[in-house]
C-alpha cells in the first residue's frame, strides 16, 4: 500500500508539473528593427511567446494599437508591422492572452531634434539610445548621443517626478517636476562627450528623461521605470522659508587668520526640492559644499564681531509607500549594501551585543523589508522611557531603557545594518502651525529597485511634544511613510574635512544635521566665541 501511495503521489507531482508547463507564458521582447524609424516603414519585433497567429493578440506603440492592417506578419517570435501615421517615440509592448511583454523603445525619426550650432555655446546634447529602455530604481543604464561635453560640471541626467496634487493647487502648481540623478547616492559613473552611465534616482517615474549641461538640455526620451516592487506616493506639499545666523565674537587676534564655517543646507531627496538661497548677508565661499555651505572669513580683527546670516526655501512632500514583499529583490553586489551597512562609531553594528540583538528579532526572515518591519516593532514594544533629549549613545539606550528620537534612530539603524539592510539615520527639525521648531531625527532604508523607505520611531511611539502633530494611526504610519512637517538637514553622516592640516576644529553637539566639523581656525586668532541660532522659520505655505 506505501508503494502505490508513493506511486500516486509521484503522478499528482507530475500532473501539477505539466499543467504548470501548459499555462500560457508572458510574451518577451528581445529587440526591435530599426530603433529609430519614419511613418510606414516595416518594424520588426524579435522575441519569444508571441504565438504562432495574431487572433486577439496585438501590440501598443507609445500606448495606441495599430490597425490590423498595419500586422505584416506574426510569428511565435517575430512579429512584422508597418509603422502607422501616428507613430511616435514611446515603448512598444506586445500582449497575448492578456499578458504584457516587457517594453522596448522606438523613435520616429521625425521627432529627432536636428543638432544646432550655437556659436557661444557649441552644440547641444542629443541622446541617441539607452540601454535598456527601462529599468528599476537604482539600477545602471548606458546614454549614448552627441554633445554631452568630455566632463559633467554643473550638467545632470534628468528623469520625471510626480506628486498628487490637491484639487485646490493654483494652475502655476501644476508643472512637470524632475527627480535628478544623485551625486552622493552612486548615480554618475560615467560622462564622456558621447556616453553618460547612470543610476536610476530615487523617486523618478516613467516618462521622458533628459540630458542639460550647459550648452543646453537635449531633446526628451522616453523612459520606463519597471520592477518596482511597489508604489510610493508624493503629496501634502509645504513649501518653508527659513533663516539662520551665526555670531562671531574675536577676542586676540593677529592676520593673517581664517575662520571657516561650514553651515547645513536643507538636503535634497526625492520629498524635499527646490532648495534655493533666498539671502545671505556674506557670499558663500562654496555654496553647495557635501551638503553644506561653507563660509570664509578672512583677517578678522581682535575685538570685532561678525555675523554670517543666511535664509533658504524648500518644498518638502508627505511620502506614503506600498510594498509588496515577495517581489522584492535585493541586490546583493548593490553599492548601497557595501555602503550602507557599514559600521562607525555612531552605528556599531558589527557590535556582538548589536548583532545578538538583531538577529534574536528578525530570527530567520531573509527579506530586507520583513527584518525592518520587526526592527520597527521591536522598538514600540520594548516599552522604551521616552525623553526629549538624552546622552549616550545606543548601548546606554538598551542599558536604561530610555530613549530620544537620536538615540532611537541610531540604534535602529545599526540594528538593521547588523542585518545587512542598507540604511541611514536622518537629522533635521520638526515645525509646528505655530512656525516653532524642534531637533528630530529619523531613518531610511534602502529596497532596490524602490528607493528609500522612510521610518520614525520617535513619532511611532508617540514621543514627540503635543504642539507638534502625530498620524492617528501613528504606530502603522510611520514605518513606510512620513510627515511634511519637517525638514531634514542631512541624511546619513556628513563627514567634513579641514580646509587646512594647521587647522583648529570645532565639532557640533546633537545639531540639527549630522555633520563632524562645524567650525575650524586657521591662523592668528587666538581666542573667539561664536553663538549657534536655531533654525526660525519665516513662512509656511501648505497646499
């Protein structure tokens, strides 16, 4: 009898194996010929799974179908159409028995912009191609054209970014946004004249990209953004205008001497844009420097005073994130992973006691999403004794029992760095309708082929004063999503050089930004105070 159990069991195995093998498979688009083509000319689709006749199947060019006459041939992997009159530039997708293929990108030599000499400025960008005409959030992809120039300088890669806007949003609102290609997130490895290598940015949708450097911006392409293992959605936008100063009190001094002051900027992200300097009574000595701007002061006299003041505005977004955790796939030679899990000293997470720690609570769970979501559970059950602010670091938060939204946030982060999930703490302020403002911190990790994924103990737990606002639903809310009354001042560690070996350095106490050097004497002052603002907000339009 344990024979012929074991006999049927076989048979149902293979039965499932073969019914399994007979379902219908998604169509694959291989290539298509010519790339760059005019209206009637024949186009040819190489692939697999077409099937060996049309019947319902068909395709869809920038998203229109064509005729039936316009089906030249179709085979079970090649298809034959001629290209109709109103082809243009956009992805081409071939769907049988209801399954859609991957998309490919065509362009109607048409609608190629003609390269124009500019006497000043020389000729413009023109992108060619990219390889591949679709791809996840931070994944590479290769730009060929003309004209890019032989180094980026102050040029980008430039790909479309959307947010909902709400129903009452002024028409001037309601223009198309671009997410730009990070610098500081691994997104440039390659410029030449003729070929640009980039990494997808965070928070960039499907549409048509660009290249601007200084001779000018080329002409738009369309590009898919596929594999994302969810959404993420941008809205209640606020827009802040802030100020800030610095005091500078020279006691002895003697020239030659320099004072360097190295001042946060708002950081830029996929849910905070448009960062602009509306004033400073001192130029900067760099204006963009990793994420500050930095301040010269030379010759200053003994016995002088000195203020540097400055004011900025920003756009910061709500940011609500949907993710489907069985169709993550995390990369495991990402930069992000060798980055991002390092351990410092502020996030110690090849700490025995840290990693013991980390793996008692994501036991055997493998997804990277999964071990966040326990980490984050982890923390609102351990019953922490919340305070406004504490010293320490993360072993005396797991010694007390006590905790602040710094302390929660390290601890989080080197929590899920043990773990080997990609993450940064993130430093800024709170703002309340009330303009008043308060030091927070935060965190973010990385999902490949997402993006960054927002996370607020401190605010999940409910320890954050009353004048400031809290989700009802503040324990699910604020892992995956997070508040625009905010503003974030540095994201992950900011680690700052002297500008001069003989320099004296001044590093910042629990500030607004998580930067190692505030402050730095080169020379003959030989004594000076400086007083630190906080951040004052000067505006507030919430749309």
């Amino acid at each position: 009898m344990r024979r012929y159990g074991f006999v049927w069991f076989v048979v149902n195995i293979l039965i499932v194996f073969l019914c399994t093998g007979c379902q219908p498979r998604a169509p694959v688009v291989h290539s298509i010929s010519p790339q760059i083509g005019t209206m009637g000319e024949p186009i040819t689709i190489k692939g697999a799974f077409f099937g060996n006749s049309r019947d319902e199947s068909y395709i869809t060019l920038a998203g229109a179908q064509p005729t039936g006459t316009s089906y030249l041939s179709w085979k079970h992997n090649e298809i034959i159409f001629r290209l109709p009159e109103f082809g243009e530039a956009g992805l081409i997708y071939v769907y049988v028995n209801g399954k859609k293929s991957n998309g490919v990108l065509f362009t109607n030599q048409a609608t190629l912009p003609s390269r124009v000499l500019d006497n000043a400025a020389g000729t413009g960008p023109v992108i060619i191609a990219i390889a591949p005409q679709a791809g996840a959030i931070g994944s590479l992809i290769n730009i060929t054209g003309t004209g890019f120039g032989n180094a980026r300088g102050n040029g980008g890669v430039f790909f479309p970014w959307n947010a909902e806007m709400s129903a009452f949003a002024p028409i001037e609102a309601m223009v198309q946004e671009f997410a730009e290609v990070s610098e500081f997130e691994f997104g440039y490895e390659l410029w030449t004249d003729k070929e640009i290598r980039v990494r997808i940015p965070d928070g960039a949708a499907s549409g048509d990209m660009e290249v601007r450097t200084a001779r000018g911006n080329s002409f738009p392409r369309v590009f898919d953004i596929a594999g994302r293992p969810g959404s993420k959605t941008f809205r209640d936008k606020r827009s802040y205008t802030m100020s800030y100063s610095v005091d500078v009190r020279v006691g002895e001094a003697a020239t030659p001497n320099s004072l360097y002051l190295w001042i946060p900027r708002p950081a830029v992200s996929a849910a905070q844009r448009n960062i602009e300097i509306l004033a400073s009574n001192v130029e900067p000595f760099v204006d963009r420097f990793r994420g500050t701007s930095l301040f010269k002061l030379d010759n200053l006299s003994a016995n002088s005073t000195m203020q540097v003041r400055i004011s900025w505005k920003t756009d910061v977004y709500s940011v609500e994130t949907t993710i489907l955790p069985h169709t993550i796939r995390q990369e495991t030679q990402s930069p992000f992973n060798g980055t991002y899990t390092q351990s410092t000293a502020q996030l110690p997470s090849d700490n025995p006691r840290i990693k013991n720690q980390a793996a008692a609570i994501v036991g055997r769970e493998r997804n990277p999403y999964l071990k966040a979501q326990r980490m984050y559970e982890w923390m609102l059950a351990s019953n922490f004794v919340w305070e406004n602010q504490l010293e320490g670091d993360v072993f005396t938060m797991l010694d007390t029992k006590q905790a602040d939204s710094y302390l929660a946030a390290l601890l989080y982060c080197a929590l899920l760095r043990s773990v080997e999930v990609p993450c940064q703490p993130v430093a800024g302020v709170l703002v309340n309708r009330n303009r008043q403002t308060m030091h927070h911190y935060w965190v973010e990790f990385w999902i490949d082929g997402f993006g960054w994924v927002p996370v607020d103990p401190a605010m999940g737990a409910g320890a954050i004063p009353a004048p400031f606002g809290i989700q009802a639903n503040r324990a699910a809310y604020y892992f995956g999503n997070i508040d625009s009354q905010r503003i974030a001042f540095s994201r992950g560690f900011i680690n700052l050089s002297p500008m001069d070996p003989r320099g004296r350095t001044v590093a910042p106490q629990r500030s607004f930004s998580l930067q190692n050097i505030r402050e730095e004497v080169v020379g003959g002052i030989e004594s000076y105070s400086s007083l630190w603002g906080d951040i004052t907000i000067t505006g507030i339009y919430a749309q």
